[in-house]
C-alpha cells in the first residue's frame, strides 16, 4: 500500500513557483518547450528552441503613505499625477484634515503573482498555452514543470493520503480539482498523467 504525507503549504501554486526561482513550462509558438521564470524582479520567457525571449510588462502603481503630521491619522493614496512618479519626495495633502506635507513616493507593482491563475491552459502573462496540458473526459489536466506533474502522479496514485502533522490550512494537493482525486478517475487520470510525463 502506498502512503503519501502531503506537503504543507502551496508550493506549486503559480506564485510559489516564481517566487521559488522555479520555472513554469510552457509551449512557444514555435511548439517547443519554453519556460517562464522570473529573473530580478522581471518576469521573462525564453524558448529553448528558437531562442525567442520576451519580458513581462508590469504596471507600477506610484504610492504615498504615512501618518500624517498634523493629525497624526494614517493613510495610503494612490499617485494619478504622471509628473509626480519620477519624483523622489511630493508634496500631498492629507485625505482626512488636507494638511499639505512632503511624503516619499512609494512604487510597487502590480501584485502579479498572487492575482494570476491559469485560464484555459494558458499561463497569465504571456497567453502561452501550458507544455504539460491534456484533458480527461472534457476536464482540464495540466502541470505548470515536471517537478508539479511528478507530485500529482506521486498524489494520485498513493492509496493512502495523508496530511502534515504539523498545522497548516493548506496542502500542495488544496489546488487539484476534486474530479482528479476521484476514485472513480484514478486510472485513467494516472495514465494521462504518465503519457503527459514521456513527452520531450
């Protein structure tokens, strides 16, 4: 009987993945395996075939914040001025008591891991199809690396799962859809997994 203790946390959620230094591998245009990573804070696919390289264009949203020293109530604004983003210090009055003050500009992006999912077997920023994808009996099945795909075969085909001992509220497997871990599916979703798993 095989047993399996499931990871704690979500180390193959799409965020994990990049953030992790790991890569999700994807299908260039071209039909080979390319893979996205994420490469000093800039996210950028390459194709191991053609070469091709492309960089994901982030949105960088201009912040100021603080307590105001007037008074002393706090607050997080949103810069819409285009001439203040270049600057280091703005003047900003404050929402609640209009007192003018010199705040520090803060530039964050666009929070581009953690509001990205997959969608139709494509990956959010590029729109290339996922390398590891098929479908079983009209459901999606796909894997963003081989690393993902060798843990769902690993999952599915254990007889018995079992969780972490120590307390989390997630496991790597919170991400599989229900029909996947179906005892009814295990076979085929094996078999699918497996073929998915020989391909180049």
């Amino acid at each position: 009987m095989k047993r399996f203790v499931d990871y704690s946390g979500e180390p193959y959620a799409l965020w994990a993945i990049l953030r992790s230094g790991a890569s999700i591998t994807v299908r260039c245009e071209c039909g080979a395996a390319g893979s996205i990573r994420c490469d000093h804070d800039e996210l950028v696919f390459i194709c191991s075939k053609c070469m091709q390289k492309k960089v994901y264009e982030q949105q960088a949203i201009y912040r100021v914040s603080g307590n105001c020293n007037y008074c002393d109530r706090w607050f997080n604004e949103q810069l819409h001025d285009k001439r203040q983003y270049t600057q280091k210090i703005v003047n900003y009055p404050c929402p609640h008591c209009g007192t003018v003050q010199a705040m520090h500009v803060k530039k964050r992006f666009d929070c581009v891991y953690y509001n990205s999912a997959i969608r139709e077997g494509r990956d959010p920023y590029f729109g290339l199809e996922l390398y590891f994808l098929s479908s079983y009996r009209g459901k999606p099945v796909w894997a963003l690396n081989r690393e993902h795909l060798s843990y769902l075969l690993t999952y599915i085909s254990a007889d018995q799962r079992q969780r972490p001992t120590y307390a989390y509220t997630r496991t790597a497997s919170y991400r599989i859809p229900r029909y996947m871990k179906e005892a009814k599916n295990r076979e085929g979703i094996i078999k699918l997994l497996t073929r998915m798993q020989n391909q180049a």
